[in-house]
C-alpha cells in the first residue's frame, strides 16, 4: 500500500469513525427526545395521580387558600367597613406580624395582612391565607398591647392551623376537587368554569357562615388560644395579656346582645381557665413592659 | 425535525425531570420570599425567590433549611416558604417513581385562581375587593418590623 491508499483509508476510516459518531450522536438524540416525551406522559400521569390525592381540606394548595381567602376577606369587608386609620392599621400590622413571626406560617402566601374595621360591634375574624381583622369594639377594650397582640395571635393561630379550611363541608371540599378536575389547565371554558365557581361558592359560604354566624367548633378555639399563649411567649409578650382581656368580657353587657364575639366564641369564664393553665405549663414567662403599654395608648387613642 | 419546538420543550421538560431526579428539591410555595445568610429572619438577605423557583436541600438546622438556588446561591430559607413537589409525591404514594416536578409550574394558578375569583365577583356585588386589595398593599417592611420589636423589647423569632 503506497503513502497516498493509505491516506485514503486514513481518510474513509476518518469519515466512517465521524459518521458512526454522528449516528450515536443521533441515537443517543432520539433516545433522549424519547425519554423526554415519556416524561411529559409520565409527568401528566403524576398530574392525575395528584389529583386525584386531593381529597381533604389540607390539599387545597397554598395559592388556592389564597384565592379562599381573598374572597372571604372581601365578603367580611362587604359587610364591615374598614376603618381607614393609616397609623392605626400601621401599628396593628406591627403587632400581628410580630406574633405571627413565632408561629408555625411566619411565610405565608402574600404575607400577613392586618385591618381594623370600624364597627362598635366587638370581633376579631380570620380569613384564610393569612388576612386578619379586628374591629374597633375590640381595640377599645384591650387594656394594653399584650392584650392585642395575644387576640391576634389568637387568630394567626385559626390561619396557621388553616381552621378556616377545616369549617368547610365535606361534600363541598369533594365537589371543589371534582370540579377543578385532574388535567394541568388554569383557563376554563364556561361550563367547567361555571362549575368550579359554584364549588367556590359554596367553600365560602361554609367559612364566611362560621366566621360571622355560627363560629368555630369549641376544641377549635381552645387550640388557637394553646397558640395565642405560645407565639405571645416566643414573640416576648407577656401571655396573660389574653387572660387580663378574657376578665374585661365577663359580665360584659355586650354579651346580652349576642353579637359577633360573644355568638361566635366560647364563654370568657371558660377559656380563662385554660389560658391560665396553658401558661401555667409555659413557666417562665415573659414580663409586661412599659414602653409598649405607652406606644399601645398612643396609637390606639383615635379610637377610645 | 417536524417539530422542533415540541423537541426544544421535551428536552427543557426532561432537563428539570433530571433536576428532580437529584434528592431533596424543594419548591417555593409563596407568592415571594428570600434566602438569607443565616438562619434566622432579619439576617442579610442573599437572593430574592419567587413562587415555583426549585432548591436543592443541603442542610437543616429547626425550622430553617439551608438551600442552594438553581443560580448556585447557597443560604437559608424558614420550611413555611417551601415543599416537597407535590408531583413527587403523588408519584410516591402511587409506589412509583416518577421524576415529576416538570409539570409543578403547571400546577400554579391551577384551581381556584384568579378566573375563578373574577367569576364570582361578576354575581357579588356585596364583596368589597377594591378594600382587600388596599388592606394587601401595605406590605410591612422587615426593618419596620425590626424596629419595632427593638423599640418593644421583643424577640420575634429571632
């Protein structure tokens, strides 16, 4: 074989090695483009499988409890105006984020979101995802800022405990899965969208009527009082705050009327014992401080 | 190719399957959040994330869980802010293991979403949404809040 054959099947054994590279090079593509597309079916598969896992309140996703709440809150805030008090709203957030900071949520979908209503009536009420509300009635008689930093924490409590999920009805939660259906959309055509607002529908009626009407289940309340006295002590507040407020409502000529906190939360006498015990079991304690019962008189004042 | 971009789409599809296949990835499950130098709130913040922004899980300490970003920005970020794929485990309570977190960002705005919402306001009128979107707005800034448990003698978390 002279130098110039050689060169030849140097050539041709170059070119076929490059070929059979680029026929792997293409195997291992269409492999690849195939196991990808696998996946995508794999990964539909898995949508369904989740699902049809969705059965119970705690599978409502993060943003969907989101959207729960939005509207709950705007069905409060049709029936309670919001007091438009910037300084006020201002340091009420300032409290309510502290506690809510020591709580097991302290990230929450769109943050933590507090507002005072303007009505005498006495309340304090949790939407879900994390918008909170207490009305003026309420401000007025907390003694100090343990006080109202231990009633919202009360409520960070019904929301990181997502209580306000737990009061929907079983065959509501069901058809609110069955509606949104097991395929990856997010834009419905009519009919389903129909179908799913109607679904939305009655999750809110269920959480709205508990809230404003019939209230949570009593263990319900005990629990989110157990974490009021624990988020007021992780946060340094003084948990006896919520047993000093409790005392104030004993006897209140209020309670006559039945309105909002007295409809919709056990009797004062009964919870006193409970929180005492609670912060029994927490021994030591933080202790009051001045300097927040002077900030508390301050900004409250436009309300008193 | 006849369908290039259905290719491009598999291929970006499989990559993130590969990305979950690694363990412990986590998801963003909050509109917005940060990763911060230590694990406490108040710390320098590292980076910004975003609701379905994927994690690697790298160490644990509380309630806080050390990550790593796609960007390979390491810090520390509070488990409220996070969770598992959901996908995953689906696929694990189905006794498979299918690698899916590819269709995660699917899942956003699945439900009851923003449609849903404007749906509804349509036939309630009594709803007051222009107040709920004014009472979200006021966003409470962390040197805010860090000035006020200063000022109150107050720990909060940290």
């Amino acid at each position: 074989m002279n130098a110039r054959s050689r060169a030849a099947r140097a050539l041709l054994l170059a070119v076929l090695l490059a070929a059979g590279a680029a026929c792997s090079l293409i195997d291992q593509g269409t492999e690849i483009l195939g196991k990808a597309e696998d996946a995508v079916a794999k990964g539909d598969k898995a949508v369904k499988a989740y699902g049809k896992l969705r059965s119970a309140f705690g599978d409502f996703t993060e943003e969907e409890e989101y959207y729960i709440g939005r509207s709950v809150a705007a069905l409060i805030l049709g029936r309670y105006p919001a007091l438009n008090d910037a300084a006020l709203n201002l340091y009420v957030n300032k409290v309510g984020n502290a506690v809510a900071l020591s709580s097991e949520r302290p990230e929450i979908f769109a943050g933590w979101h507090f507002q005072a209503l303007d009505t005498d009536e006495v309340n304090a009420m949790a939407a879900p995802g994390g918008m909170i509300f207490i009305t003026k009635g309420l401000l007025k008689r907390c003694p100090d800022e343990e006080s109202l930093a231990l009633i919202l924490a009360h409520e960070v409590g019904h929301v990181a405990a997502r209580h306000g999920l737990q009061s929907i009805r079983k065959a509501n939660v069901t058809e609110a899965f069955t509606s949104i259906g097991l395929e990856a959309i997010k834009t419905y055509g009519p009919e389903q969208l129909a179908r799913v607002t109607a679904a939305f529908e009655g999750v809110l009626g269920d959480i709205v009527g508990t809230l404003v009407e019939r209230g949570y289940d009593r263990k319900l309340e005990y629990e989110a009082d157990e974490s009021a006295v624990l988020f007021g002590c992780r946060t340094g507040y003084d948990p006896a705050g919520l047993a000093r407020f409790l005392k104030t409502m004993v006897g209140d000529m209020s309670a006559v009327s039945g309105k909002g906190w007295f409809k919709t939360h056990p009797a004062p006498e009964q919870r006193i014992d409970r929180v005492q015990a609670e912060i029994d079991r927490l021994q030591p304690v933080p202790a009051p401080a001045a300097v927040r019962t002077q900030r508390f008189k301050s900004a409250v004042s436009a309300v008193r | 190719m006849k369908h290039p971009r259905k290719a491009v789409l598999a291929a970006g599809v499989l990559a993130v399957f590969c990305l979950a296949a690694a363990a412990d990835v986590l998801v963003v499950k909050i509109q917005s959040t940060q990763i911060r130098a230590q694990a406490q709130f108040f710390a320098p913040v590292v980076a910004g994330l975003k609701a379905g922004d994927a994690l690697t899980q790298i160490g644990v300490s509380g309630a806080w869980i050390q990550v790593r970003t796609a960007a390979g920005l390491s810090g520390w970020i509070h488990q409220s802010a996070v969770e598992v794929p959901r996908y995953a485990l689906a696929a694990a309570a189905g006794g498979t293991r299918t690698q899916a977190t590819a269709s995660e960002a699917a899942l956003a705005g699945k439900g009851f979403n923003k449609q849903v919402e404007e749906n509804f306001r349509t036939g309630h009128a009594e709803a007051d949404y222009a107040s709920v979107d004014r009472m979200l707005q006021n966003k409470m800034l962390w040197s805010q809040l860090k000035e006020f448990l200063d000022q109150g003698k107050l720990g909060g978390g940290r």
